[in-house]
C-alpha cells in the first residue's frame, strides 16, 4: 500500500528511476577508471587493479627475485593481487551499495517483479 492510500505520482516514480540510473552509471564508470594497488612481502610485489577487478600491472622488486625460491616470489604475487582485489571489491562496494540499496528499496515498495 502506498503513503496516503493513493497511487504514487508515476511522473515522480519515473524521474527518481532516471536518477538512480544515472548515479548508478557514474558510480559504474568511475569505478571502471579507478586504479586499487597493493603489495605483499613489505612491498616487494605489488599489483594494481582497476575498480572493475581488472589486473592491471604487477610490479616485482628485483631483490624478491631469487632464483632458487621461485615459489615464494609466485606466492607473494598471488598475495598482492588478493589483497588488490579485494581492495576493489570494497571500493566498488562503497561506490554501488548505496545505489544498489536505493534501487532494491524502491522496487521493493512498488512490488515490481525482476528488482
């Protein structure tokens, strides 16, 4: 039921969709250019990935390099890109929760089916 009794004022529906629409592309484009990096092994590898999680450079500081511990060095990469990951995990949670959670309460009041 809606506030009042009353049908909601679609016009007014409509634009607050369009508007939700809208901060959800920024968010999703921002998120698209923004860069995370971390590093593992007291920065000896780092990783920088983009908002989206894309992998975008690693960078390995040549006194993690030994030859005869290939592993180590193997293990610090997959370190730093977890954590860079994750770092762009949260920042997109940070940049699209709010929306997500704007959009799923105003469907959720209307009974729309597929929000």
């Amino acid at each position: 039921m809606f506030p009042g009794g009353g049908a909601p004022n679609m016009q007014k529906l409509l634009k607050q969709a369009q508007q939700m629409q809208a901060d959800y592309l920024a968010a999703q484009e921002e998120l698209n250019s923004a860069e995370v990096t971390a590093s593992a092994g007291g920065g000896l590898v780092s990783a920088t990935v983009s908002g989206a999680g894309e992998l975008k450079s690693v960078s390995i500081d040549p006194k993690a390099v030994d030859l005869d511990d290939l592993e180590t060095l193997e293990d610090l990469v997959v370190a730093a890109v977890a954590a860079a990951n994750a770092d762009a995990k949260e920042l997109a949670e940070e940049k699209m929760g709010p929306i997500t959670q704007a959009m799923s309460g105003m469907s959720g009041g209307l009974g729309l089916p597929g929000m």
